[in-house]
C-alpha cells in the first residue's frame, strides 16, 4: 500500500494512507481494514478526538470521513 503521508490515530489505533486510494489499517494486527477512493490527493489527517478523517481533494474542497455507517460530508471548497 503505497503513500505520499502516512498518519497514525491513537483515538481508533489504526494507520491512514494518503494517496488516490485512502488506505485504512489496523495499528495491532497489520491487517487492512478498508481502501477508500477519495480522488486526486497524497495527505490526510485525523482528529483522534472523534476519529473523523480529512482529505484534501484538489478541485473538491475538504471530504470528511467517518467510520458510522461510511457516512460523508464535504466542507470547504
């Protein structure tokens, strides 16, 4: 799983991807647990808070992510 950032979050204990393809992982087990497309983009950051996910999406604005149903909003443009 290639990536231009990777992040680790205390709050969920798991390890973000930042590329084309946001990769997810567990911290524990090594294991993937998801591959998000969030479009053109190499960062990402998580707030450990209440684990919600920011990706810059160059033409898109701000997409927000969260682990509750794979809900997702957009902020920012």
């Amino acid at each position: 799983m290639g990536a231009d950032e990777i992040w680790f979050n205390r709050g969920d204990d798991r390890v973000y991807f930042g590329n084309a393809n946001m990769g997810v992982v567990d911290a524990d087990t090594y294991q993937v647990i998801t591959s998000v497309a969030v479009g053109p983009t190499h960062t990402l950051a998580v707030n450990s808070e209440n684990n919600h996910i920011f990706v810059p999406v160059t033409g898109a604005g701000v997409k927000v992510y969260t682990d509750d149903g794979d809900k997702e909003g957009h902020s920012g443009k």
